[in-house]
C-alpha cells in the first residue's frame, strides 16, 4: 500500500489578471495521500441522491453539491466550493468535477496526473 493513489486539481491563482489577458498562474491541489473508503461511500450515496432527485435538483444545485463534496471530502478544506466558482475554468467546470468523483469513486487518475507523478518517481 506504499503507492496510494493521489489525484489533483487546479484552481487559477490571479483571475483578475487572467481575465484581462495575463498570463494564467496555478495554484495545485492534492488529495491526501490516504483517502479513507468511507469518503467513497459517501461519493455513491451523493451519486445515488442526485440520479433519484434529477427532477427536483437544478443543474446549478447539482453542481454546488459536487463543488463542496470535492472541496470538503475529497481535498480536506484546502479551498471552498466559493474557490472553484472564482478560480476554475467555467468550460471545464462539470468534467472536472465528475473526474474528481470517479477518481473517489473507482481509482481512476488524469492523464495529467499520471504524467505529473511519472515525473516525480
């Protein structure tokens, strides 16, 4: 068990400034090395709650719901679900964060994650 996985995300460090055209600065999170199997339980059940509640939860809700569950649960408070709103690329927005559940979820790893630790090792 020495080589858990770990997975990543990024949040923009200066949106002001990328905004008006600057140069886009990064600030990387990381997924505790241990993730404890009660956090995935908790994916499926947040997964399960919104597939029986998809007539009665609005996209926008939805998405707030996996905002927090990624900030909260699967980065431990290193930022809030207000950090992804202001920091995060709108387009990638909901692919994102389906990654970061299936990742919770079944283990699976970007391929920018992957490309990242490669280099580490």
């Amino acid at each position: 068990m020495a080589n858990l996985k770990r997975n990543m995300i990024k949040l923009v460090k200066n949106p002001e400034e990328a905004m008006k055209g600057n140069e886009i600065e990064y600030d990387t999170f990381w997924t505790s090395p241990f993730i404890p199997a009660s956090v995935t339980y908790e994916a499926m059940d947040l997964a399960d709650d919104m597939e029986k509640n998809e007539d009665k939860i609005s996209a926008r809700e939805t998405v707030d719901l996996l905002g927090t569950f990624v900030a909260d649960k699967i980065y431990g408070g290193q930022f809030t679900l207000e950090d992804i709103k202001n920091k995060f690329h709108g387009p990638d927005l909901v692919g994102k964060l389906q990654e970061q559940i299936v990742f919770i979820a079944q283990g699976q790893q970007n391929d920018e994650t992957k490309n990242f630790l490669a280099k580490k090792r």
